[in-house]
C-alpha cells in the first residue's frame, strides 16, 4: 500500500523565483524577500527622481532606508547564525557549496547598503552639498547595484538554498529554527510599521492567508494602523 507525503502549500508573491515543496512553510521567509524587492524597486526610483532641493523628502527617504537597512541586516543575520549552520550539518559537498555561497553573499550586499546609506545621507543634509547632481548620480548607480545583487542573491537562495532546507528539515525542526531561535530575536523597529511593511503589496488572498497564519490580531493592527502606514510611506516616497 503506497502512502503519499502530504505538504503544506508554499505561496508564491509577485517577483519569487521559486518556491520548492518540502515540509517547512516558507511563507514569512517569502514575504520578507517580497518586500525587499519592492523597497528596492521604490528606492532606485525615488532616488532618481526626488528634486535635490526637497530636503523634507530626502531626510524621510533617509529615515525609511535605516529602516529598511535594519530589517534586511537582521534577516541576514538570522540566516547566517541560525539556518545556514544548521543545514551545513546535514548537507552534502554539492549543498555545502550553495550554503556557503550564500553567507558569501550576503557579505557582498553589506557594502553596498552602506554606500547607499552614506550617499543617501549626504543628500539629506540641512544644506544641499556641493556637486550634489554628481553625487545623486552615484547614489543611482549604487542603489540599483544593490537593487540587483540582492534580487540575483534572492532567486538563488528561493531556487537552490530553500530546496536544501526543504531535503534536510522537518516541520518540528523548522518550527524550532523559526519560532524558538529566530523568532526569539524581533526586528528592532516598532511593530506596526513590520505588520504593514510585510502586507503592502501582497495580493488580497495570499495576504487573507498570511493573516490566518500568523493570527488575527495582526490583521487587527494592520486594519488600525495602515492608513498612517501609507501616510509615512508617502513622504518618503511622494516621486516614486
């Protein structure tokens, strides 16, 4: 008699490469790369076409790339301290390559947030600075090398490195990676702006879904909470 394995259904978001079946339900891990994308997307055109003499505007953009730099280091952090260790022990030398890689990775995004933070700053300053149409210019080219390395890093961990995961974890591990470890280390920004910054932009079912996993009391903040979201969102982003 056959028995056949049942797993839990993996979302797909606008822009995912992939989403490999397996026992671990990705679904967070997903929406964090849906809206690293979609902040970046906003970022590169933002940059370009928020006039140099609107100081309010850059300093908010400013504001809004610490938090985005914030969120993105310490999901960094979390894959490189909890999951990628504990999927070297149980991969083989083809997967420890790929784990490998994607520590590598992730050091070669670090520089490139910095840059972009520091010309973001220099933009942002009380009085516009010298040369200040050169210096957007590097920011262009430096917002959208990040931009593009991080989308090239975020196809290769969904198509490559999450199918490790799904071969070598069960769902009790990795409830315990997810909730015990990295779930015991929150992002250090407020968590209405988290709650929001995850819903915007996920289609209406796949966000309805993503409520019911996480619990309606998120739903409930979002509901409260969205429309100063937008708000803030749109000082930040008014040309983009």
């Amino acid at each position: 008699m056959s028995t056949t394995t049942t797993y839990p259904p993996q979302v797909r978001l606008p822009g995912q490469a992939a989403a490999p079946a397996g026992p671990a339900d990705m679904t967070m891990m997903y929406v964090m790369h849906h809206a690293f994308r979609r902040d970046l997307g906003r970022f590169a055109t933002a940059v370009a076409e928020t006039p140099l003499e609107d100081r309010a505007t850059w300093k908010a953009l400013g504001a809004r790339w610490d938090r985005f730099f914030t969120i993105l280091h310490h999901h960094h952090t979390m894959e490189d301290e909890y999951i990628w260790p504990f999927l070297l022990e149980r991969a083989d030398a083809h997967e420890r390559e790929v784990l490998e890689a994607m520590e590598a990775e992730h050091s070669q995004i670090d520089p490139l947030l910095t840059s972009v933070a520091e010309g973001i700053t220099a933009l942002a300053a009380d009085r516009l600075p010298e040369g200040a149409e050169d210096l957007r210019a590097a920011l262009r080219v430096r917002v959208v090398a990040t931009r593009d390395t991080l989308a090239r890093h975020l196809e290769h961990e969904e198509t490559d490195a999450i199918a490790i995961l799904q071969r070598h974890s069960t769902t009790a591990d990795w409830h315990r990676v997810e909730k015990e470890q990295i779930g015991g280390n929150k992002v250090p920004v407020p968590l209405p702006f988290m709650v929001g910054w995850c819903a915007e932009g996920i289609p209406a079912k796949e966000r309805a879904e993503i409520f019911g996993i996480v619990g309606p009391g998120f739903k409930v903040l979002w509901f409260l909470t969205r429309g100063g979201y937008r708000r803030r969102e749109c000082k930040a982003f008014r040309y983009a």
